[in-house]
C-alpha cells in the first residue's frame, strides 16, 4: 500500500486556495499510484480560525469544501482536518475532525479528544471534546488516527512545587487496545525554537511505547503571529525516523508502508541549527503575513544599530530587495558612523533609502514647548519626542507610497518596556519581538555567515538608542548577557524571582527587571503582532492583567 503525507502551506478562510491546493496534491498522489493522501488539522479552513468559527456561513462553507474535495477522491482516499457540527443536543456546537474521504463520500470520523487551553491555543472555546475513540480499518490496516494533541497526553505541567500530566484521559491508551497497525497524527503544530526536538521525542516516544509505526503530518506558513515549520514525520515501530519532510517548504512525499514498517532508509536523527530555524521562521512569518494580507512592500526606519540591520536583512530576503525601503532619519546625538554603516548594508542589499534628518522638527517641538517646560531638566520627554518624529515620517512614506512598517523592537526590549509607544513600537508587524538581544547578535552572525552583508561595525558597537549625548542601552539595563537569561527564566520559564540564577545574576537586579517587565505591560498591549519563534511570545500566548499588584 502507498501512502502520500501533503505538508503544505494553507491560508485561513481561503477556501478555494486550500481546495485547489488540496486538489492538486490528491492528483498528484494518484498519479503515483497512492492508495491514501493524509492532510494536516483543520486544513480545510486553515489554523487557527479562531472566532470565524462562530460564524454560521463559514461552517457551512467548510461542509462545502469538504463534499467538493470528497468528489476529488476516486481511486484514491484522503485524510483532511475540518470543523463538524456536533449533533448531539449537549456540549459545543463543533467538532475538531479528522475525516477519511473514499469514493466520493465521508466513510470515517475521528474527533479531537484533547483540546488545548494553555499559551496561543484556547480551543475548548469553540469545539466539544471527543470522549469515545475507535481505529479505522482501511485496506487491511487498522489505523489510529489521532489529531495533534490527542497524542501528546504524556505532557506534563511543570511548577515548583511537582509535575502533573496535562490532561486525564489518553486518546492513544484508549486506541491502542484496540491493536491498529499504524499511528496517524496530523496537526497543526506552531513552531517554537526550544520545542522542534521535544516534538520529535513525543513521536519516538510512543512509536516505541506501544511498538506501532507513527506518520505526522504538519502543515507550513504563517498565519498572523504564528509560524509552522512543517517537519512532518515517519517513524518506525523502534522509534527511528525513517523520514523528515523539510522545514518551512511545502512537500509532498510518497512512500509505501513497507518502508516504515521494516524500517528502511533510516535517517540521521540530528536536529537543524536553532538559529538557522529562527531565520528561516522570520522569513516564512513575513512573506505569508505580507503575501496572505495583500500587502507587498515594507519599510524599515534604519538606525545603524543591529536590531534595524537584521530587520532589513530578513525582510529583503521575504519580500525581495525592490520591495522593502529604508528611511534614515539622523540626529543631533547621531554618530557620523551609524548613518555610514546603514547607507553600506542598504546599498549592498540594493534596497532603496533616503535620509531625512530629524533635527528641524525636533528644533520646532522644542521651541514651542519651551514656555510649558521652561525651568525643567531635559529628560525622557525630549527622548521619546524623537522617537516620535522619526514614527511620523515613517508613517508618511508608509501612507503615500504604500509601504507597510516593520517594527524592529527585540524582545529584550520589549519585556522591559525600553520603547516609546507610539515612537520606534509603531509598525504593522513586529519582526523580532520574540527574539532576545543576545540571539538577535547570533542571527546577525548568521546572515554574514558566508560573506559580510551587516557591517562589522554595526555588530560591534555598543548598543544604544542615541537619543542624548553619549547614551548606551547599559545606561538604563544590565547588559544583554545577564538580562537576557534573566528575562528567559522569568518569561518563558515562568520561574519566581528567588529560582531564578545564573552568571552574574544578582536578586537586586533580578527584583529591578522583574518590576520593568510588570510595570510596562501596558505598552506591549499596544505593540503590533509578533512573530511568534519562542515557546512564551508576546501577545496571545501572554495574557496579563493590565491593572494588578503582584
């Protein structure tokens, strides 16, 4: 028997594109004589919906798309992911389904057990647990068919004080008495840096566990902040990966089962460079959120500092150079260097540029607050005003030319509130919002890993704002390399203050950046959308109160 696994890249409430793409995979599998095409979760609306699910018409466009796929499949089944109306007169109205289309019709239904609740995820709001699970015999084989997190049960909530498992029931203990042949996943699983191998380990994990052959299937792309990175997998009955679809690339692989089972081909089981992901997730998160949003052209405010260097590198390669601009907008307090050293990065990318200098309209503000602020020390207030200058003009290009602006705020800076809203936090999209200072230096490093695009001056200056004279971020923050440990422990380790350790660290200095990261949540309520890289971003997967003491 020959299986196909479709790893592609969908787009939410597009359901001609997704139909058609889902079309063009069923052709091609047939043409290579597959009995089965297995589809990742909820691939016919694309993930995540959200609260288009509420809506009647989308429900129903979805049943639509799935009759018209199920037409498609004539000498050949296929496994998709759709939303289902749950018929029972109890619970929610939906179901999240995996559905095998054969010969025109649906002849089998599996439904998502274990809806997750925690970080980006909140589906119990729109589905209905499943609570009953059976295995699904196709062509001699029994099939357990589960949806991403109905295999991962063995997750555990980790806190100071113990571990407990995630959820009370296991989809897979359930099927596993029922003795299938195979283990299908298919899912809609986001990329996080820290997580790419602990995945891979829940699928060796139980491929072993239960001595049963697991196929994953993922979808790629960006939607919105969220980025998948595909990785789709097979595995034989030992645990061993017998095959990785690539990351971040649509790929369609067809295999017969005999390959899994006895296990051939196996592949090396090394994972990929962080950093190289994180690139390559930067670059999927800002091609499909310009591509999906209709936008084209991007503008970067280029200060010649690295955080607006690594910005314009990733969002050249995106969108390609004769789409993204860059506006330098110098100061008084700007060394002659930084405006130098951005003037070489956009000239050997071939991105377009102006300057305009900042000084005549900071002179203007300056002059007619005057009387309001006369006997008072310049302070932050004539800082963020800059800042907010340099948003105006940005904004301007962005209105008149149509170009969309990226934000170039690193996370560091984000946890801590080192940005003036409606100043250098303005943007449509945040594209380093959820990468640290320190690993924003490892990507730098990364695009002049063959050859010098960023100026070695630009990753070799102290960083600083320069925004008064002879201002350095360390003026205001420990530097990078105790802070950023710091923030990674607290943020997306969720350690208290007392557990938290390391070189240099210090509990006065840890008790000062916890309370800059608790007193500036108001401005990241107001950021733009973050590209999600980490396990703990900013945005949906951080829910905060605004008003609290704690």
């Amino acid at each position: 028997m020959k299986v196909t696994i479709a790893q592609l890249n969908y787009h939410v409430g597009n359901f001609e594109k997704n139909r058609d793409l889902i079309f063009d995979s069923i052709r091609k599998a047939r043409n290579e004589k597959s009995d089965l095409i297995i589809f990742s979760e909820l691939c016919i609306p694309g993930y995540p919906p959200l609260d288009l699910l509420d809506r009647e018409d989308f429900i129903q466009k979805c049943i639509q798309t799935v009759d018209e796929i199920a037409g498609e499949c004539r000498d050949i089944s296929a496994l998709i992911g759709s939303p289902t109306l749950n018929t029972n007169p109890e619970g929610k109205k939906l179901f999240n389904s995996a559905l095998l289309l054969s010969e025109g019709r649906i002849v089998f239904t599996a439904n998502k057990g274990l809806l997750p609740t925690y970080d980006i995820f909140d589906e119990y709001r729109h589905f209905e647990p499943e609570r009953k699970f059976a295995v699904c015999n196709f062509r001699g084989l029994r099939l357990a068919v589960t949806i991403c997190e109905d295999l991962w049960d063995e997750q555990t909530f980790d806190n100071q004080f113990e571990k407990k498992r995630l959820y009370s029931i296991s989809p897979m203990e359930e099927l596993a008495k029922q003795n299938p042949d195979f283990i299908i996943n298919i899912s809609a699983s986001p990329f996080s840096w820290s997580k790419t191998e602990s995945k891979t380990d829940i699928f060796r994990n139980k491929a072993k566990k239960y001595g049963i052959p697991v196929i994953s299937v993922n979808q790629i792309g960006g939607n919105t902040e969220l980025i998948f990175e595909g990785a789709s997998l097979m595995i034989n009955s030992r645990g061993e990966i017998v095959k990785r679809l690539p990351h971040f690339e649509e790929a369609l692989h067809t295999f017969d089962i005999d390959e899994i089972i006895q296990g051939r081909n196996k592949e090396e089981e090394a994972g990929p460079d962080p950093v190289l992901l994180i690139y390559k997730a930067l670059v999927t998160g800002i091609r499909d959120y310009f591509r999906k949003s209709g936008l084209k052209k991007g503008i970067i405010g280029l200060s010649g500092g690295i955080d607006s260097a690594v910005c314009l590198c990733l969002t050249a390669e995106a969108l390609g150079p004769e789409n993204t601009r860059a506006l330098l907008m110098p100061s008084r307090y700007s060394s002659e260097h930084s405006v130098s050293d951005a003037v070489e990065l956009a000239e050997r990318l071939k991105i377009e540029y102006d300057i305009i200098s900042i000084e005549k309209p900071f002179r203007a503000f300056e002059k007619d607050l005057e009387p309001l602020f006369s006997g008072k020390e310049k302070d932050v207030t004539e800082e963020n005003i800059q800042a907010r200058i340099r948003a105006v003009f940005l904004m301007a290009v962005s209105n008149k030319l149509g170009y969309i602006l990226i934000n170039t705020s690193n996370k560091s800076e984000a946890a801590v509130g080192y940005g003036t809203l409606y100043g250098d936090m303005a943007g449509g999209l945040s594209v380093l919002g959820d990468v640290y200072k320190t690993d924003v230096y490892r990507l730098a490093d990364f695009i002049n890993r063959n050859n010098e695009i960023i100026p070695r001056n630009i990753i070799k200056k102290l960083p600083t704002a320069e925004l008064r004279p002879g201002q350095l971020d360390s003026d205001s923050l420990p530097d990078y390399g105790i802070l950023d440990p710091i923030l990674y422990q607290y943020i997306d380790l969720q350690k208290p203050a007392e557990r938290i350790t390391g070189k240099g660290i210090e509990p006065a200095i840890v008790a000062g950046v916890i309370k800059m990261i608790n007193s500036n949540e108001y401005k990241r309520y107001q950021s733009p959308p973050v590209l999600r890289v980490s396990s703990k971003s900013f945005g949906d997967g951080r829910r905060m109160p605004l008003v609290a003491k704690y």
